[in-house]
C-alpha cells in the first residue's frame, strides 16, 4: 500500500508540474534535447563539409596531376621542336609551260618554260639557308642550270637579318618580289628588267635587311656590299659573279616607307667601278660606235693597270595592294660614264652609256563583281612600259622600245594560275619591225 501511494503522489506531482509548466527537469530535457539536435546537425554539416572539402582535395589533386602531365608533355614537344627545328627543311619554287604566236621576227614556238625548286634549311631561329634553281631547255636543246640564290640569313634581331652569299638585289621591287611566274601578273618581264635591261638581277656579298616600326607606320631597309657588276658584250651585266674583277665593291639598296595601309614607296640605288675592258682603249675600225666590251674578265695581273669606271643607278617604285586590286610602278635609271673625261687621264674618249627603264602596271581580280564562280577566279591585267638606251652604242639602241601588255589570267588555285596575254612592241630602230605577240602559259607556284 506504502509503495503504491509513492507512485500515486509522484504521478499527481508530475502531472501537476506539467500542468504548470514548471518541471525544471523537464525544461533542462528540452534544453538538452534541442543542444543535442543542434550538435547532431552541425556534426552532419561538419561531416558534409570534411566530405565535400575531400572531394575538393581529390580535384585539386587531380587538377595538379594533370597540369603536370600537360606540361611535361609540353615540355617534351617543345624539345622535340627544338630537336626539329635544327634540322628542319623545306622546299618550295614554281614551274611553268607556255606557247607563243609572233607576226614579227621571231616564229611561233611551244615554251618548255621554267622550273625553280628553292630549298630552305632552318636551323632553331638562328640561321636559315635558302637557295634556288633554275633549270631551262635552251634553244639548241641543251639542259641550262642557273644558280639564282643561295644564302644564309643570319637572324639577328626582329629588325635586322643579315644576308651572305649570293642574293638576289635588293634594287627594286621586279626582281625580288615578282619574277616568279605564278607571281608575275602576265607572262614575261616588264621591258628593261629582265635579263638583259637595266634591273640588277643578283650579287654577291653581304647585305643587312629589315623592318622598323615608327608610331603606326613601317619602315624597311636593304643595304648591300657585293662584287657588283662588269662589262660584257651585251653591255652592264647585272648578275652576281662568284669573283670580282677589281677591288671596289659596289654599294646597293632599297629604302621604302608605308605612309598608308597598303601602299608601299620605295627607292633604290647602286654604285659600283667597272673594270674597263682592254679593248676600250683600242677600238676597232669596223665598229662606228668606238666601243667593244669584253665578255671574259681581264687577266687579274692586270686589273692594277685598267682604268675603272663609274656605274651609278636610282630609282623608284611604288605598290598598292588592297582587296582585289594590285597597282605597282617602277622606274630606273643608270649611267656608265665614260674614258677620258675632263677630269681623268685615261686615254681616248669613250662615250658614257645610259639606261632607263619604267613600267605601270594594274591588275583587279573579279571575285567581287559577280557571285559566278567563273568569273570571281578572273583577272585582266594592263602594263606599259618602255626601255631606252643612250650613249655611242649602236647595239643597244636596238633594244630601245614601248611595250603594251594586255592579259586575262584565270586562277585554278592561289598557286595555279593560266594566263592569256597579247603584247604589242614598238621598236624604235627603224631596221627593227614592231612585234605583235598572244601567249599563253600555266604556272604553277609550289
């Protein structure tokens, strides 16, 4: 009975406290039970964050691992890049077919044309070698090779490239730039710089190149020391000799500025002594001009005994090449001066000989006259030119002339061009016929 009145007085007495709501020790249960709720989600949330920061881990480990497996890799190919670089090589050029029908002296004929294989070597970014070939069947059937370059290029600054060997002449923008005949708008040279005019084609020396920028605008520059020209049969010979003939060097170069995008104005010189040949001073009586040149060099025992003379030349040409057009002019002129001036003690006079040589050039492509794909690949083309000689010199007055060129080129590819031309030669000799010509040619640049 004792025990069940306990529980029967603890029973009201719990009831009674619940009634009233002040049990203490139900309110630090409550307390207890929401701290515990509380720890258990902040334990959760600390367990989540221990997970999730794990997982960041487990990334950025991942992340790391794989950046240096990248960048071993890159490592590697940059090596092997350098490796390639040291001995790599590529070849390039261009070759070309044509035919050519004459009403003048010359007779119609098929042109085995040309074929220019250029080889470069590189080695790293230091020093790069580059020549080229030119391999042509003559008229008598006979295979001709010609050496047209071959030089190291010494790459010294962003600015600055120097040049050894055999280069082709930085007189000019024809030679250089342009001869190439996929390059070359129509089928042959303006008159005057081909072989032959008043263009130098090569030398060699050395030469220090390059570009300059200044504010927005660029500058370029070509200066060269070489073996310079000599006298032959068919006058200057303007090609590069693998050994001189005398002691002075010629001097040549190009200055050119761009004072708006894509125009370029340019101008060049050259200066050089010419060994005179020993039939200068003894000129033949069969001969009324009173001038022979020597095809060979004099004998090198006596280059102290022949006089030199002066051979200087200038001139300009510009370029504008934007979108579909390309508009180009360039004009020479040189002067041989003559034996036995007022200011010399040579011996006899001998006449000073002069060249000059011009041509204007515009070429437009059709690509953006009509959405037929036929006449985008189009291009008609316009030159005129003249060459003219002065001076006591009976053979090369004959190659005075004006020269119109009319052409219509279709473009297969960037590199495979098929080109019409006609070209009308007026001859200022009275004993030479003016010349009408249509050719046709294939080029293909490699």
């Amino acid at each position: 009975m004792k025990a069940i009145s306990y529980w029967g007085v603890a029973a009201s007495m719990a009831c009674a406290v619940s009634a009233l709501g002040l049990s203490p020790t139900h309110a630090q249960s409550a307390d207890q039970a929401q701290i515990i709720e509380r720890l258990n989600t902040l334990q959760a949330e600390l367990d989540a964050l221990k997970k999730q920061l794990a997982e960041t881990k487990k990334q950025a480990d991942q992340s790391k691992e794989i950046a240096e497996k990248a960048d071993n890799r890159a490592q590697k190919v940059e090596l092997a890049t350098d490796r390639v670089r040291a001995n790599s090589w590529h070849m390039a050029g261009y070759a070309d077919v044509g035919i050519e029908f004459s009403d003048g002296e010359n007779s119609d004929t098929f042109t085995s044309g040309k074929f220019n294989p250029a080889f470069h070597f590189l080695y790293k970014d230091l020093v790069l070698f580059e020549s080229e070939f030119q391999v042509t069947t003559s008229n008598t059937g006979e295979t001709d090779l010609d050496l047209e370059y071959s030089q190291l290029d010494f790459l010294l600054h962003d600015n600055a490239v120097l040049v050894a060997g055999k280069f082709l002449s930085p007189v000019g923008q024809f030679q250089e730039r342009l001869h190439p005949s996929w390059i070359n708008r129509l089928t042959n040279a303006p008159a005057g710089f081909g072989h032959g005019g008043v263009q130098p084609l090569s030398d060699v020396g050395l030469m220090l190149r390059g570009g300059i920028p200044v504010a927005d605008r660029l500058f370029t520059y070509s200066l060269a020391i070489g073996n310079g020209p000599r006298l032959g049969h068919d006058g200057v010979e303007l090609e590069g000799f693998g050994r001189d003939d005398n002691s002075n060097k010629a001097i040549s170069g190009r200055l050119a500025f761009f004072p708006i995008d894509n125009l370029e104005i340019g101008g060049s010189f050259l200066y050089a002594k010419i060994t005179a040949a020993e039939d200068e001073e003894e000129a033949d009586d069969d001969h009324d001009e009173g001038l022979i040149l020597a095809n060979e060099a004099p004998d090198s025992d006596n280059l102290e005994d022949l006089p030199l003379r002066d051979y200087d030349l200038w001139g300009v040409d510009a370029a504008f090449t934007q979108g579909s057009w390309d508009i180009r002019a360039e004009y020479l002129n040189a002067n041989l001066k003559g034996l036995g001036d007022a200011d010399d003690n040579h011996g006899d006079v001998v006449e000073p000989l002069s060249w000059e040589a011009w041509y204007a050039q515009a070429a437009y492509r059709l690509s953006g006259v009509s959405s037929s794909a036929f006449m985008q690949r189009l291009e008609p083309v316009v030159r005129y030119g003249e060459f003219i000689t002065g001076g006591d010199h009976e053979a090369e007055e004959e190659l005075n002339e004006k020269r119109w060129n009319f052409g219509l080129n279709y473009w297969v590819s960037p590199s495979v061009v098929v080109k019409s031309a006609i070209e009308f030669r007026n001859y200022m000799a009275e004993e030479r016929e003016d010349d009408t010509r249509l050719q046709l040619q294939l080029s293909y640049g490699f």
